[in-house]
C-alpha cells in the first residue's frame, strides 16, 4: 500500500502511537479493570469527563454538594448529548442508553464501588487535599484515585491518603467530551500498575495520553504560561490585544491569548479587588468587563459573540503603561511569544518532565490548538534552528530580566544539536 502522507503527517501519527510508550514505567501484571467510574463535581468537566465512559458503555456516578448543582449538571449532560443526536451521529434511544449509564448521588460514600474515582472540584488545593483525605476512607482497595487537577501538586495531594500509589493525576481538557488530549501526571509514589491502567484506560476512552511529570502547570500549562507572561508584557509596551492575536492567527492558531480569556472568561482565578501580575486584566475585570460571557473584555462583543477591537481597552492600556505605543511585525510578535515557550518545553525535558520531545508536540497539537501544519513545537523548533533561537532570546532577555534560559538550549545552540534529538533518559522525575 503506498503511503500518501505527507512529513508532518507522517510525524504526528508517529509521536501519537509512541506517545502510548512507557518505557521506564515497569510492570508485567494485571492492569485495574474499570467498570464503575466515581466522579466528584457535576461541572462542565466533572460532566464532560462522565460522558467519555457513559461513551464506551462504563457505568458511572457523579456526586455533587447540591441537588440543584446536580440536576444542572445532568442536564447540561444531556444537552451535550441531544446535540450529537440533532447532527445525525446517534439515535435518541443510543441517548438514553447513556444517560440511563450516568447516575446522580449525593454523597461520597456512594462512591464505595468504583474502581477509577475522578475528583473534578474548585481548582484549590486545600479543596483537593480535603476531598482526598474523605475519598481514601471511602473508595475501595485497589481503587485509582486520580485529579483532575491542571497545575496543582500530586503529591501534596496524594499525602493526604494512605495510598499515594493509587493517586495520579488524570488532566482531561475542556471540553472534557471533545477534546483528545489527556495528560497523564505520575506522582513521586504512584506505582506502576497505577500508570499503567490509567494509559490503558485512556485508549479505552478514545483519549490519546500522554505521561508528564509533576511541576507547576505540568508540561502544557507550563509551557502555555511562558507565552502568556510574554503576551501581557506586550500590551506593556504598548502592543494591542488584537495585534498578538493576529500574529498568532497569522502563523495558524485558531485563537491567540486574548481571544482565548475572554472566550474562558477574563475573571477565571480572580476575584474583585485582587492585584495579580497581568494589571490590565485586573482593571477590565473590576470594570465588568469579563469575556464574551459579559460582551465586553479585551475585545467587544455583538449578539452574536463576534468580537472588534475596543476603545475602552486601549484606553486601559495607555493608562497603564503611560501611553507607549510600540510596533512590532507579526513575525516579530510571533517569535517573542514562541521561543520562550520552546525555551520552557526545552527546561521541561532538560528537567525529566516529559519523557520525549515529541510528546511535548502531541501535548500542544491535541490539548492547545497547535497549527498542524507546523508539526508541532518541538518539529517547528528545528525548522528555525537552536542558534537563532538562541540569539532571539537574548535579545529578549535584555529587556525581560525574568527570562532565564535553558543550560540545555546554550548548549544545543553551541552544537548545533536538533530539539527532536533530546534524549534526557525518557525518566519522569516527581
């Protein structure tokens, strides 16, 4: 049979089987059978998650704080799934096959039977740590219990059961229903038969997993946060919102930074009068001005959620920053975005948070809207080359003294080694 794919293509299909790979993670025994799943919050990802086994016909429980928190969450649930039915992928009885599969509780202890408990509450360690603590009196031997944490620390959360082998994190992306991406995250006691089944389980569900290490934001999060640092710091100077959105959309990113919180909501993670590092997210949201959830944020919005550039927003940002106004090409807006997030990917495995390069460029492909087209980001560091990589981020590090450089990147630079080539032992340090 010839092969008609292209590279990239090529490349992609590549790093998604190997992605499944875990080389280091040694266990020759049974894996976990999942036949009951515990959910634990009815949330736009507690129910997303739920519909992924309801999916492949695994009974599942999903316990909420409140009957009226339940009953939403269901419903949405069902929505989610009435939508399927009106596009022709199912029929209306496959429908209530599913939902008669997800089961609303009130309590944990009804949790008792589940082989695979999720916790998919309020992003808050002390939440988490408090929820584990009850779930390890609760959940049956042998049970995984998983996070569905997207930054948070496993292992401080593990610390609050007397089985942090059994803990892992399971970071499903939003919408939890949809997207493909799932981040495996092993913590510093999680055993192998843990990872194992949690890797087997995601091929179960039509997920593509792939296994990171724990540290702030693990490796997606991470990596997304280096690019938003330097996104603010252009409207510092001056640069608009909507001109580091095109930049990005120019190089093949459905949505750019900004298009993306107020899509999220400009108010996720901060509450009123808080100071955080990004003051013109600060002073919008104290305005109201909180996404398209508001019709006003970075951009404004009509009825139909279509957003234009706003006066008021740049009025923000001239007051804030004095009034500066620097112009920037959108390929010099783009390269000051990009290599710092190559920068960190590069730390991120000089570090042992990843196993292989590639599985940093299935991460950003199927969890972030990467553009296909560009294979990934480690695949697109080697078409620019770690030389000038290198000398971009000096020049940036002039100005941004918060930017540190990866050892491995100065090095990689000085031999003209290739970003695909990394090889730091495919071990996941916790």
């Amino acid at each position: 049979m010839v092969n008609n794919k292209d590279p990239i293509e090529k490349f992609i299909s590549a790093s998604v089987e190997l992605s499944y790979e875990t080389p280091n993670v040694k266990f020759d025994g049974p894996l976990t059978e999942v036949d009951k799943v515990g959910i634990i919050g009815a949330g736009t990802m507690g129910g997303g998650i739920a519909m992924n086994f309801a999916n492949i016909g695994t009974n599942v429980k999903i316990v909420e704080n409140s009957s009226e928190n339940l009953e939403k969450g269901l419903k949405k649930v069902r929505e989610n799934y009435q939508r399927s039915v009106n596009r022709g992928r199912f029929s209306q009885e496959e429908l209530e096959n599913r939902m008669h599969l997800i089961e609303g509780v009130s309590s944990l202890e009804e949790l008792e039977d589940c082989n695979l408990i999720i916790e998919a509450a309020f992003e808050e360690l002390d939440v988490k740590t408090n929820l584990f603590q009850k779930i390890d009196n609760i959940a049956q031997p042998g049970a995984i219990l998983a996070t569905n944490t997207s930054g948070l620390d496993i292992n401080e959360i593990a610390k609050a059961t007397n089985r942090p082998e059994s803990v892992i994190g399971l970071h499903f992306f939003s919408p939890a229903n949809v997207m493909k991406l799932l981040e495996i995250v092993q913590g510093r006691e999680t055993d192998p038969i843990t990872v194992r089944s949690c890797m087997n389980i995601a091929h179960q569900i039509n997920k593509i997993p792939v296994l990171v290490g724990v540290c702030h934001g693990f490796v997606g999060n991470r990596i997304l946060w280096a690019r938003t640092r330097q996104a603010h710091r252009l409207l510092g100077k001056g640069v608009m919102p909507w001109d580091v959105d095109g930049a990005l959309n120019v190089f093949g990113f459905k949505m750019g930074p900004f298009q993306m919180s107020d899509l999220a909501g400009l108010d996720l993670g901060w509450s009123k009068g808080s100071k955080t590092q990004y003051p013109v997210k600060d002073a919008l949201c104290e305005m109201g001005r909180r996404g398209q959830k508001t019709g006003r944020g970075y951009y404004d919005y009509d009825e139909n959620r279509v957003g234009s550039p706003s006066k008021e927003t740049e009025e923000v940002i001239a007051k804030l920053n004095g009034g500066k106004r620097a112009n920037f090409s959108k390929e010099e807006i783009t390269e000051m975005l990009i290599f710092p997030m190559i920068n960190e990917a590069v730390k991120v495995l000089e570090e042992n948070k990843a196993q292989r390069p590639s599985d940093i460029d299935v991460i950003w492909l199927f969890g972030y809207g990467w553009p296909k087209d560009k294979g990934g980001l480690m695949y697109y560091a080697d078409t620019i080359g770690a030389k000038s990589i290198l000398k971009s981020l000096e020049k940036l590090a002039e100005d941004d003294h918060e930017l540190v450089i990866s050892e491995l990147l100065t090095k990689m630079a000085q031999n003209d080694d290739k970003f695909l080539d990394i090889n730091t032992g495919g071990l996941i340090a916790t």
